[in-house]
C-alpha cells in the first residue's frame, strides 16, 4: 500500500481500526466503492483449517465431525453426495453451522490430500 493510500484510510478511519466513517451522501458517489475498498483492506489473508472436533462409527463406516474455513466449506459443499458422504453438522440445539460438517473418512482423506489440514 503506498503512503497517500495509508495517508487516505488513516483519515477515514474511526475511533476503531475495524470502522471507517463514511462523510458522503447522495446517490451514485462512491460510497459502496469505499466501503468494499475498505472491508478488502482489513480481510488480510485467509488462513485455510480445518480440525476434527468428534469421530464415530455409523453403520461401520468411520464418520468426522470437523470444522473448517469457508473454502474448504465450499468445496466440501460442491463434492457429490454419492452413499451420502457429508452431511451438514446440526448440534444438540439444532442449530446448523455453514462451517461444521460431518463426514465419512475417504472423504475426509481427499480434504486432507487436497488441503493438507
């Protein structure tokens, strides 16, 4: 990042390095462009994990609850669903999260040889 841009963000920044003061109003002046500059500053990069949290045998077959990041979510998301080989992770609240999945250990496997988690 060069200094002027440094020099920009410092001046819009907030209180919180995290907020960023938006001082323009009207329609069609840049306000959303800001905003997405913003958020793509602060980002940083994305760390890609992945951990076990349980494992059981369903049916003999050696089942992972894991938790992960969101490309590894995604990816998990878009693998086929042949002999049902992840599910979407629902707790004991039935609360569903988008980065919990359970699945079987070949799998599991691929994520591993694929990711290297």
């Amino acid at each position: 990042m060069k200094k002027w841009q440094e020099d920009l963000w410092a001046a819009c920044a907030g209180s919180d390095p995290r907020e960023m003061k938006i001082i323009m109003n009207g329609r069609q002046i840049g306000k959303s462009v800001m905003a997405q500059m913003w958020n793509q500053v602060q980002a940083g990069p994305v760390e890609e994990y992945c951990k076990i949290i349980d494992k059981a045998k369903v049916d003999t077959k050696q089942f992972y609850t894991i938790q992960c990041s969101r490309a590894i979510a995604d990816w998990l998301r878009n693998q086929p669903g042949e002999d049902e080989q992840w599910y979407q992770h629902i707790d004991q609240n039935w609360v569903m999260d988008r980065t919990k999945f359970d699945i079987d250990e070949d799998l599991y496997l691929m994520l591993r040889l694929k990711w290297g988690c």
